[in-house]
C-alpha cells in the first residue's frame, strides 16, 4: 500500500498498465496542490510546479487547491511572489481551511473559489523565539512588526480593504466561513462542485 500522498492509479497504455502518480494526472490537467504545513519543501515544489506548467502553457490557467493551516512567513511570500510574477493566471480553490499565510496565498489568486464549508483564518504574524539580549528582542519585534505591515498590504490589495481595516481584523484570529469570506472581498466565489472546466454551481455572495 503506497502512502496517501503516494497514491496511485492504473492507466492502460501501448505498453500494458502503468501505474502512475494521481498528482502527475493532477498536474498533467494543470491542477496543483498546497496541503499542510506551508514550509520550504511544500512551497519549492509548488514552485517547481508553476514553472513547469508555464513553460508547457505560458497563458493557461493553473487551479491550486488549498487545504493548509499555514506556516512559514518567508516559504510563504517566496511562494507568493512567484504566483504574482509568472503569467499564467492562477485559480485558487479553498477545500477545508486556509489559515494565515496559507490564506493569504488563497486570497492572492485570479480566481479564488471557496466550497460551502470551508474557511480562511487572517492574524497577525506570530513571533517564533524568545530569549537573547534587550536589543536581539528589539530587532526581532522590529522584523516582526515590518512584516506585519507587508502582510496587511498585500491583503489589502487583494480585498480592496483600507489598511485600518484590515489591521482591525489581523490583531486578532479573524475565522471566516465562506460567505463571509466573499463579503470582505478575501474570496470571490462559493462553488458546490468540482468538475474541470465546466464546473458550474457557483454563487456570488
């Protein structure tokens, strides 16, 4: 039995039955994922992916799946800056939660679909150590304040929220079920199906 991110499925070819990776199909119909932990690996693979689907379709669309509770602040805006830069447009679709910075990944897409049950969660960044001296604590609240800002900026931008506003909501964990989540302009649309292209059941909110 293959582990369950190393599962596979059966597809007759020329050459007999091949066994292959659901996230090699996954990939081949330009749908990539970010579940867990928003770290380094997660974030360099997805990565790779982007680059890899961009260059096989420089303006096809990519639908990145999110179910994550976050993690990483620097894995993450690497990932962000990428999914700003390359030129596909880029679908997001929140199945489960995304919570801090994977919510702010979700927020940044083209598109950014929510199914009924699932949520984002928006905060602060959180400080990750303790200790040292006066003035190591000092260039820490400093960093820690300076990305405070530059994550409020981009949410900002991408809700059409003022600063005050968002601001307001990120001192605290701010939950928001998906239709909520539309009203504050962190996503666009709540889907009740998943089909491909021709998904339909979409409803603004």
């Amino acid at each position: 039995m293959y582990p369950i991110d190393e599962a596979r499925i059966i597809r007759e070819s020329s050459r007999g039955y091949d066994l292959i990776r659901i996230q090699d199909e996954m990939l081949s119909h330009r749908e990539v994922e970010l579940v867990g932990e928003v770290d380094a690996n997660s974030v360099n693979a997805l990565i790779r992916e982007l680059r890899y689907l961009q260059r096989q379709d420089p303006e096809g669309e990519i639908t990145l799946y999110i179910n994550s509770p976050g993690g990483s602040v620097d894995s993450g805006m690497a990932l962000y800056d990428v999914m700003q830069a390359i030129s596909c447009p880029i679908r997001t679709v929140c199945v489960g939660l995304a919570a801090s910075m994977a919510a702010l990944l979700f927020l940044s897409g083209d598109q950014r679909d929510m199914l009924p049950h699932s949520r984002l969660m928006i905060h602060d960044p959180l400080i990750s150590q303790t200790g040292g001296s006066a003035l190591h604590l000092k260039a820490v609240c400093d960093d820690l304040l300076e990305t405070r800002q530059i994550i409020a900026k981009v949410i900002a931008e991408h809700t059409g929220k003022s600063m005050d506003a968002v601001l307001e909501k990120t001192a605290t964990d701010s939950f928001f079920r998906a239709e909520e989540a539309v009203a504050f302009g962190l996503a666009d649309n709540i889907i009740t199906r998943l089909g491909g292209e021709n998904e339909g059941g979409n409803c603004n909110v």
